[in-house]
C-alpha cells in the first residue's frame, strides 16, 4: 500500500488508521516502557546476586604460608590450625605471597580469593591527619628537655645520613615523664607540629582489651601503620596503664595486660627494626613502670618534665598572654613570683580566668587585679588551701 506523501493524511497499520501525532506519541512511550523493563531486569539480576550471597557457604580468612612447588599452598586459618590447599585457577597467581591474607571455602580445602589489606580502623583512626598548630616557641620553660627530645626523634627522622656516615644506630625512643601538666604531651604536640613525618598517637588505655591477644594484635597494627608511613613518630600516653611492673600471679585481665607489654616490648627491641620510626612514651609514673621498657634498646633516654621555675613560669605567661589585651599594670614578672609550685597547665588556667574576671566587670581588657583574684582561685583549688596575699606584694601558700 503506498503511503501518501502528505503528513497528516491518515495511515493504515494493521487495518488501524493512525495520525503522525499518535505514531510519535506511540514511540515515546515504547521507548519509556523499554528503559522501564531494562531498570526491572537489572533489580531483577541485583537480588538474585543478594539471594546468591546469601545462600553460599562461608568463606574462611586465612594467611598464606608459603607456595608448595605442585602448587599447593599453606595457609594458618582463623580458627587456628594450618592447612595445605588447592589454589583456585580463577586466582592470580602472582598475587600468592606469604603473608597476603586469602579467603578459603568452608571445607578448608581451596583458596578462591586474594583479600586486600584490611586496617583496622581503630588503628587507621589513631593516625594524626590535621597536624598541630604546637610548635617549640609554644613550649616555655624546657628547652633542654626539648633539645633532648629534638635529638632522639628529629634527628635521626630529617638527617639520617649523619648517623649512616658516622656508623652509629640512631636511638629508637625517649620517655618523658613527670608530674601532671608539665608539659610532657605539649612536646609531643610540638613534634608533631614542626617535624614532617607521620604522627601516630596511642592513648595506653586504648591498647587493654577484653579479649585475649587482642590488645597485642593493636601494638602489632600500631607499628605496622608506623613503619608503612615512615619517617614517623608513635606516642604512647600514659604508657604505665600497658607497661606496670609485671606480677607472677593475677587475674585474667592483668595476663592480658601483661600481654600487650611482652608485644609492645617485641616491637621496640625485636627482629623487625623500627627504621624511619620514632617512639615517644609519657608518664607521670615512673615508678611503677617494668624495667625491661626502661633499660636501653627501647627507651634510649629518660627525660624528666619538672615543674617550671621562676624563669618557666615567665615564658609560660609570655606564651599563654601574647594575643591578650592588657592594661599597662600587668607585671608578667610578679606574677611568675607569685605563682610558684604552680605547672604549665595552672599558669594557662589562670590566664583564662583572668580573662573570665575582666568579661565580669564588663572590659576589653585584663588588669594585675583580674590576675591576682585568677591566682587566688585557681592555686587554692589546685593545692586544697587557701591562697592569701601577704602585706606589701608578697604572697604565700598557707593551709588553714
């Protein structure tokens, strides 16, 4: 049948007359239907794949051992004995390499998949992105401790040729301890901030688990990330919830502690050498800690974190004070007199109650008043006495 050549004649289809108009419409919606069963057919293929995952045995994780020359393989399962197995032919072969972790079938007797490296994320997570804005003018009063610091982990992380040329192993860690909230972390921070190397930082209390191995599996994780980063730099606060005297008897949870320190101790002094890794350990215990961490080979140097003196004191009030207004008044210098026995941290929460003192009375600025009512208060706490000034501009510490 010919088919006028006018447009919008009418055309017979199958003894149906249809206009232009309606052939077009007819067309977009069988091309809408076609996009409609193409989306259908591809949730149709995702849930079977879903229902295939959920109907197939388990798979075990297990590392590979060592590649036999018939090309079997042995593998130390999860579970805990080692096996010898099949190797998939769907498996690259030049993936299989001792230590890689591989996924056998239920049965124990086939490798069928090469796993990528899984880090734990709790681990991952210890890593320090964002550095510190801390940098070693932002520490007052311990500059020997910084030097000595600078030169068991700077060092040996910027120049390592020194070492290499002058045939000496550089050392590995340095523990700083002290009392409280003299700046032992905000050296650490420090480091952090001015060295360019990875910075990992451990909490002790992080590294106890309930379950057993698990708090030496971390340590183990710890160093790995430590020496994949390298040049990098791990800190380990308040390292005595780990590293105690050990006891002969005691409960479970102390064996697990106990542990965690024997990993820890393998890490610092063991076959795999910590090269491009530094080890910084804090406490305010010293007393209590094992003597195997203490002795050389794994914490080199043992730095005292002492209390600021009148000199301290001085520069930590310079530090804490630089982008404050105050009144003319203010005798940095006095205040160092006044405050002594007081530690870094003290010195920095008497600056901010002195700026709290000045928002009171509804100033811009901070007065020598607002700092002497701060040191009032804050020493007075801190000591469980009460702080009275002596007549002409001397004060003392007197209990009640």
């Amino acid at each position: 049948m010919s088919i006028p050549s006018d447009e919008r004649t009418p055309r017979t289809y199958d003894d149906a007359q249809y206009s232009i108009d309606e052939i077009e419409e007819l067309k977009r919606k069988l091309t809408k239907l076609q996009k409609e069963n193409k989306r259908l057919r591809a949730e149709v293929e995702y849930w079977k794949t879903e229902i295939n995952k959920m109907t197939s045995p388990p798979l075990v994780e297990a590392t590979l051992l060592d590649v036999l020359p018939d090309g079997r393989a042995i593998v130390k399962s999860s579970a805990g004995p080692s096996l010898i197995v099949e190797v998939s032919g769907k498996v690259p072969k030049d993936l299989l390499r001792p230590g890689v972790s591989v996924a056998i079938n239920q049965r124990g007797n086939l490798i069928v998949e090469v796993l990528s490296n899984i880090e734990d994320p709790n681990v991952k997570a210890m890593e320090v992105v964002e550095r510190p804005k801390t940098r070693y003018s932002d520490v007052g009063g311990l500059k020997e401790q910084l030097r000595e610091v600078r030169e068991v982990v700077e060092l040996p992380l910027k120049n390592p040729e020194l070492f290499e040329e002058l045939g000496v192993e550089p050392l590995k860690g340095v523990l700083l301890y002290g009392p409280p909230g003299c700046g032992k972390t905000l050296i650490a921070k420090a480091v952090a901030g001015e060295v360019g190397a990875t910075f990992i930082r451990v909490v002790g209390s992080e590294l106890i688990n309930k379950f057993i191995g698990e708090g030496a599996r971390i340590v183990r994780e710890v160093f790995n990330l430590a020496r994949k980063k390298a040049p990098s730099i791990v800190f380990i606060d308040e390292i005595d919830a780990i590293a105690a005297k050990r006891i002969e008897l005691g409960t479970s949870g102390e064996r697990e502690v106990q542990r965690t320190l024997m990993q820890l101790l393998a890490e610092l002094d063991g076959f795999n050498p910590l090269k491009g890794v530094a080890v910084i350990g804090a406490t305010n215990r010293l007393d209590i800690l094992d003597p195997a961490i203490l002795r050389p080979g794994r914490f080199d140097r043992i730095v005292y974190v002492p209390p600021p003196d009148k000199k301290g004191r001085y520069e930590i009030f310079l530090i804490h004070t630089r982008k404050m207004k105050m009144s003319p008044d203010v005798d940095l210098e006095r205040l160092a007199e006044l405050t002594e026995g007081a530690t870094g941290a003290d010195i920095k929460a008497i600056v901010t109650e002195a700026g709290y003192y000045a928002i009171r009375a509804g100033r811009n600025y901070v007065t020598m008043d607002d700092f002497m009512k701060a040191i009032d208060k804050v020493m007075s706490k801190r000591l469980g006495t009460t702080y009275r000034q002596a007549p002409k501009k001397e004060h003392s510490l007197n209990t009640i």
